[in-house]
C-alpha cells in the first residue's frame, strides 16, 4: 500500500483502505454467495481492489458533479435573495428569511404530492379487512392499527409487493409505498444524494432511543442484544471470504450498534456540528447494521424498541425525505454550508445580523432543515409531549364552537387571490362528497386528519403514542378535525380553479398584483411557462390546475414547479383556516430550541395554545402591512384599511356568535349585546386581536385567586397555568377564604380542575348532559351552595338567567334569545 500511494500512509489511512476492502468483500460476498465462496482468496482480494477502485472512480465523479451542483444552487440562490432584497426593499437579512420560508413551503409541496401517491397505502391502513368489532371501534376512535392488515402489509412490503399474503390490498398499499419511495430516492439522487436500493422492501426502523438504551448499561445493552439476535436475516452478515458471521461476530456487532443507537447515534443529525454526516446529501447513505429476518421480526422488534406505529416511522420516512430532497434542490448537495455562506454574507452586507419578528435567520434556518425537530433527550421530549397532550384533550373539547370565526378568514383570504366567492362557498358543500375528497387527495391537497397533523393546537405533532392517541381522538370527536378538513380543503380546491384559470394568461399579461402574489410565494416567469403548457384537470365541468397537469407539460422542471405550486396551495389554506408559518414555528419553539432539551420544553410549553393567536400576527397582520399598495389588478380587499375592516367585521361578527352559542351550551341564557363589554369580547373571541384578545377575554372581577391563575395560564401556557390554579386557586385561594371565616369550595373547584385535563368529558355537545347527570350534584354535595354561587356570578357580570339551571335533571324552558337586547 505504501508503493501504490508513493509516500508513507497514516494509520487511519490504512485503516480506512482496510475497511474499504472487507466492507467490498462482504457485499460481493452477498451478491454471489457459492461463486464467492469457490474463489481463492487472492482472487477475492484482486476483485474487491477492482471494486474499490470503481467505487474510488465513482466517488470521484460524484464529488465533481457534487461541486458542479453546489455552484450552481450557489448562483441560483444568490439571484434570489436579490430578487427578495429588492421586491420588499429589505436587507439580506430579511431576505433570507424570506427565502427560507419559501424553502419551507417547497418542501410541503414535495411532501403533500407524495403523500398524494400513498393513497392506496392509507386505504390499506385505515381498512377494517379482518378486524373485529372491538378492534374497529378502537380503529375509529383512536385511530388503532389494524393487526391484520399491518401484518399483510409489512410482509408484502419486504417481499417487494410480491403478492405473496393474498391481501390484493394489502399488496397495493405495498406497491403504493414502495413505488413512492423509490421515486423520492431516485429524485434524491439526482441532486447529488447517493443513496442505494436494497434487495428487499424497505420499511423504516424507527428506534426509540429510550426504549433501546433502557437504564442505559451493560445489562440493558445485553438484553437488547439478545432479544434482537435472533431477529435478524443472517444471510446479510457475511465475512471476508463469504462465510457467516458467527453469533460472538454478530454480537459484537450488534452491541457496537447499541450504543450508536442508545446515545442518539444515526438518528441525531446535528447540522454544523462536527461528528455529523457532512453533506445532506450523504443522508442515507450509510451501511445498515440491522436486517430484519423478515416483517413477523421486524413487527417484533417495533413492538419491544420503536418509537410509534409502523405507519408513524412511514409517513416519518417520505417527511424526512421530502425535506432533505427540497434542500439540496434549493441549496445544493451541502445546504449547511450554503446557509453558512449566507449568514456571512448577510452579516456582512447589513453590517450586523437584522432579525425578522425578533429572530435570527439561524433560528429559522434550524426549524427548516429539522434540527429543532429533533429531540436532544428522547425521554425528556416524550415528557414534556405528554404534558402538552394532556392540555390538548382536555382543554379544547369546545374548540370547534370557537373555530366559526374561521370562516371569516376563510373569505377574506379567497378576496385577498381574488377567487370567487360564490366557489368558496360551492366548493365547502362540495367537501360532502366522497368523489371531489378523493379526487382532491389524489393531487396532493391531503387531510390534515390523514397524517395526524395537530400543529394547529399543540405546536408539535402529536406523537402516536398512549397521549396522543387520546387527544387526537378527543379532537376527533369534537368535530373540530372534520370542520378544519373542510374548509381547508375546500379552500385549496378554489385555489386550485382560480390558478386554473389564471394559468391561460401570459406572464406579461396578468395583473401586476397577480405577478407579485405567484413571485412572492417563489413562483418566477419561467416557472409560470411550465404552468401556462399544464393540461388542465377537469372534474364535475371545472378546470383545476394539478400536478399531473403540470407534469403533462413534459417540462424537466415540473417536478420543481408542482412543489412550488403546491406550497402556494397550502400556504394560502393555512391563511384561510389558520396553520402556524414557519415564523410561527419558530417562535413556537423558543426561536428553534431543539426537542429534548429544558430550553426547548420550557418554550414548548409556554407557547402552547399561542399558535392561533401568533399566526394572526405573523400572517393576516403581516400580510395587511406587507402588501404593496396601488399595484394594477389589486382587488379592494388587498387594501390596508379594507383588509383590516373585513377582518375586524367578519371576525368581530362571528366572535358574537360563537361567545353567545358557548353560553347557550353551557346552559345560560345569550348575554346582553347592546355593551361594550359584549363586543369587546366578541372581537376578541373572534382572534383577531391576536395575544392582546385572550388578555380581554379573562375576567378581572373574577376572585383574585382564579384570575391570577388565568393570568399565569395566558402568559405561562396551560401546564404551568394549572399548577398555578391548584396553587393559587385550589388552596391559597381556599384557605384565605377559611382564614376569613368565608365559605370555601376547595373539594368542588378540586374536581373542576381535575375534569379540565380529562378528555371526552367536557365534549360541546355533551358537557351540558354529564353536568346535569350528576356533576352538579357531585359538587354540590362536596361544597353545598356552589352552584348557587355558580348562578350569582353569571347574573353579577351579565345579568344573565340559566335556561338550564345547574343542579336540575332537565330544562325548565328553552333560552331566551331577547335577553341580547338587554332587560
């Protein structure tokens, strides 16, 4: 070796050169087991150099092509963080926020359109096919797996959809998924990655590195290794010359594993850090220690040591890949140096670092490329998720009566793309029919539902485990999925008619005010040419701009503009009905505290409950301030003051209307709406005072105790805010009272709380009814004169009767709706 290189190697050269050379060995070894095994060992020798010396040429190539790609995406993004700088007269700073935020809805739209093709993965999944009655009801309310299906599945997937279950379902859900991921990795490639195809169905490993690493020593590395061993193909553990590893081999090499995985390992990708892979586009690339004898092991292993269901480590899987696809796509095959570069520049040209809503472009480029998502202590995250859960399911079981206000953005988001009112509406009512939910899933425009995405309530996604499995089905059941699924949908199916129809116009020839709507969400002239060849979709008469009429375009670059088309889609369905931004996100985070750490739960659980009222903030405000004035085309609803009086209005109006449909279920009368007090609550209710509308919303002639309490709540989140009310509330509140010699109410405000972090129990429809069915008289019973205490307050703060009086078995009248206009 030392001839060949002509100068004297280090040591960890050779060591290098000699891991090189058996990992050649093996892997030819695999390839032709018997041919392998007949060859002496000279020859295994001379074909494993060959070997290495084409993977040295092919490496070669790959790093020149890698530059090459690099230069390029360098040249490209230059030109637009430019195009940013000058479109909203900023600094760099701000720009690259701004691109980073079209970077984030790219690689949505990469997302959603190959979620797009696991439809007969998800029909596979959600089939009741072999499932008893008892498992069919926990499949409907906590979205449990099918044991049956799962099983098919899997097995058809490590057979490559072979057929090999008879479940024809199951086999398309197979193909479905395999198809899809070979395609991402394909795409992937084509960028720079190098990421290779196994000779068998792949299905992600989710480790769950608490599960895995246990109490963390040897006793707990040895009972992994062992229960694992036996689970594993041996076929694929091969030495040198071709023969088996033995158990003592695979041992070591399993107990090696071990602590990659128990301490974070592989799965902690830690971008700019040193120790992690390098480019992005080696993400993947690494050798698989852990081969799965078959999906009867696999099933096995994900039930002693995964973190979530077989389906949570799938969809996990196309996330991870959709993002690192839109980031070398965007930034070339190394997007961390690329961002390194961009931050220099920037600091330098602004002669500091600018912040965008008091955060560093660091911050956003974290939660972008996925380092915030990941947690630094499994179990710490895992905590801190289930502590935010519990908040979920317990406290948002009336959501939905708040969430009418929704419409209100709804419309004045379709009046801001200058869409058809009248298709709003037709295309909510179309949501009824199971054709146009289909036909919309098929192009990419997927129900929040479908992927379990509570980012809406919880800042996180609801991880599927024991908590996140209630409060998605508490969320289910309250109806609020099936409201935000509609008029999301609904709203992206307009979009998708008016883009449509838009796409029949030259670049030259729109509005200014449309060029600036397609070029501010990353959409160029060039990229409308793609649109403007799309051979619509037509469905029920309508024409529908979708990704396989852009794809029908025969363009090379469709693939680039469906991600950006859809992106737009999405992004504007989540001004519409609103989703936290990437601005949102950040700040949800701490300003992209990663998972797992005390900074980053803390700020977790702070900002829970806050996205809503940030989103109105960083979108609709945002928006309102941001848009040009007097562009040509602009239709009024682009205008300052008409953006901010249709949102006051439609959201002043529908507040009303959900405050008094909240006091009508809890059994009361409808307040008095001839006050300031009512409409000052009623714009609040609506969201469109953002953080300052829950301020208004608490009462401050509440006991001292509970308003502190709310206060703690509003400013601290809902976890802390709970202990505060225990504290505050519960028992300084109760003893103050005894101290006074005042009646106390510690055992009745006890099960309150208690019934506020409960879920089911506090459902909109059915509160009233367990109320009346005993709670009253439980509290009752534990504090006599609470609910007489109950009705005095209401009447105190609004002069208001109960039409359903607390205590009694059924009402004695309906409500009495003249009591809006005062007494």
């Amino acid at each position: 070796m030392q001839q060949a290189a002509g100068r004297a190697l280090t040591d960890s050269e050779i060591q290098k050169i000699d891991d090189a050379m058996s990992a050649n060995m093996r892997r030819l070894a695999r390839q032709d087991p018997n041919g392998w095994a007949a060859k002496s060992a000279d020859q295994r020798v001379l074909e494993a150099a060959a070997a290495g010396m084409q993977d040295i040429q092919a490496g070669a190539a790959l790093k020149v092509q890698r530059a090459q790609l690099q230069i390029l995406r360098t040249a490209s993004m230059e030109t637009r963080v430019g195009d940013l700088m000058a479109s909203y007269a900023t600094g760099r700073n701000r720009a690259l926020v701004h691109e980073l935020d079209q970077t984030s809805l790219y690689i949505e739209g990469i997302k959603r359109e190959n979620m797009a093709r696991l439809v007969d993965l998800m029909e596979a999944a959600t089939s009741k096919q072999g499932a008893g009655i008892g498992r069919q009801g926990l499949m409907l309310l906590f979205d449990a797996e099918n044991p049956t299906m799962s099983r098919d599945l899997a097995r058809e997937i490590f057979s490559n959809a072979s057929g090999t279950t008879g479940n024809k379902l199951a086999q398309q859900g197979a193909r479905a998924w395999l198809d899809t991921i070979e395609g991402m990795r394909k795409r992937f490639n084509a960028s720079g990655g190098d990421v290779g195809k196994l000779d068998y169905g792949y299905l992600p490993q989710p480790h769950d590195q608490g599960r895995v690493r246990g109490k963390g020593d040897q006793a707990a590395q040895a009972d992994w290794v062992q229960k694992t061993l036996p689970l594993l193909d041996r076929r694929q553990y091969l030495l040198e010359d071709g023969s088996l590893m033995n158990d003592a081999q695979v041992t070591a090499l399993l107990s090696r594993a071990w602590e990659t995985l128990a301490s974070g390992g592989i799965n902690k990708i830690e971008p700019g850090k040193g120790g992690g892979r390098g480019a992005r586009a080696n993400s993947g690339a690494e050798s698989r220690q852990i081969h799965f004898r078959d999906a009867d092991a696999y099933l096995t292993y994900l039930s002693q040591y995964g973190g979530g269901s077989m389906y949570d480590a799938m969809l996990g899987h196309v996330g991870g890949m959709s993002r690192d696809i839109g980031l070398v796509e965007r930034y070339g095959p190394n997007p961390e140096q690329q961002m390194r570069l961009q931050f220099d520049l920037a600091e330098k040209a602004d002669n500091g670092v600018q912040r965008s809503f008091g955060l560093k472009p660091q911050s956003y480029w974290d939660v972008v490329s996925g380092k915030t998502g990941m947690a630094d202590n499994g179990n710490l995250a895992q905590i801190g998720q289930d502590l935010r859960n519990i908040q979920t399911f317990g406290k948002l079981q009336g959501a939905v009566l708040t969430s009418i206000t929704d419409l209100g953005t709804h419309f004045v988001t379709t009046g801001f793309n200058k869409l058809s009112y009248w298709d709003a509406l037709k295309n909510i009512a179309a949501q009824a029919s199971s054709e146009t939910r289909d036909f919309l899933t098929m192009h990419g425009i997927i129900a929040e539902t479908m992927v379990s995405d509570m980012n809406r309530w919880s800042g996180d996604n609801i991880k599927n485990n024991w908590s996140g499995r209630i409060a998605n089905s508490t969320m289910k059941l309250s109806l609020m999925n099936a409201w935000t699924d509609t008029l999301r949908r609904s709203f992206s199916m307009t979009m998708m008619g008016g883009l449509a129809k838009m796409s029949k116009t030259d670049w030259g020839k729109l509005s200014e005010y449309d060029r600036w709507r397609m070029t501010s969400k990353g959409i160029t002239e060039d990229d409308w040419a793609v649109i403007r060849q799309a051979q619509l979709t037509t469905h029920r008469g309508s024409e529908f701009l979708t990704p396989e009429a852009m794809r029908a375009s025969g363009s090379p670059e469709a693939d680039r503009v469906v991600a950006k088309v859809l992106g737009l889609i999405t992004d504007e369905s989540e001004y519409a009905v609103l989703n936290p931004d990437l601005a949102t996100r950040v700040m949800s985070s701490g300003g992209g505290e990663q998972r797992g750490t005390m900074r980053g739960e803390l700020a977790r659980s702070v900002m829970q409950f806050k996205s809503f009222p940030i989103a109105m903030v960083s979108r609709h405000w945002r928006r309102m301030l941001d848009t040009p004035q007097g562009l040509e085309g602009a239709p009024i609803a682009a205008n300052r003051m008409a953006y901010a009086g249709a949102l006051f209005a439609s959201l002043g109006a529908l507040g009303a209307i959900a405050y008094q449909t909240k006091q009508i279920v809890s059994g009361k009368d409808p307040a008095d709406m001839t006050t300031g007090k009512f409409w000052v609550k009623a714009i609040a209710q609506g969201g469109v005072l953002s953080i300052m509308g829950d301020i208004l919303l608490a009462d401050s002639t509440e006991e001292a105790g509970q308003y502190a309490s709310k206060t703690v709540s509003g400013l601290a989140g809902p976890t802390i805010g709970a202990a505060s009310e225990l504290a505050l509330k519960v028992i300084k509140g109760n003893i103050d009272k005894a101290a006074a010699g005042k009646e106390s109410h510690a055992a009745a405000e006890s099960i309150t709380l208690l019934r506020s972090h409960l879920p089911y129990v506090n459902l909109w429809y059915a509160k009233a009814a367990l109320d009346h069915a005993g709670m009253h008289a439980l509290q009752e019973n534990l504090s006599p004169g609470y609910l007489s205490r109950m009705q005095q307050r209401a009447h105190k703060q609004w002069g208001q009767d109960f039409w359903w009086k607390p205590g009694t078995g059924g009402p004695d009248r309906a409500p009495d709706f003249t009591a809006i206009g005062g007494k």
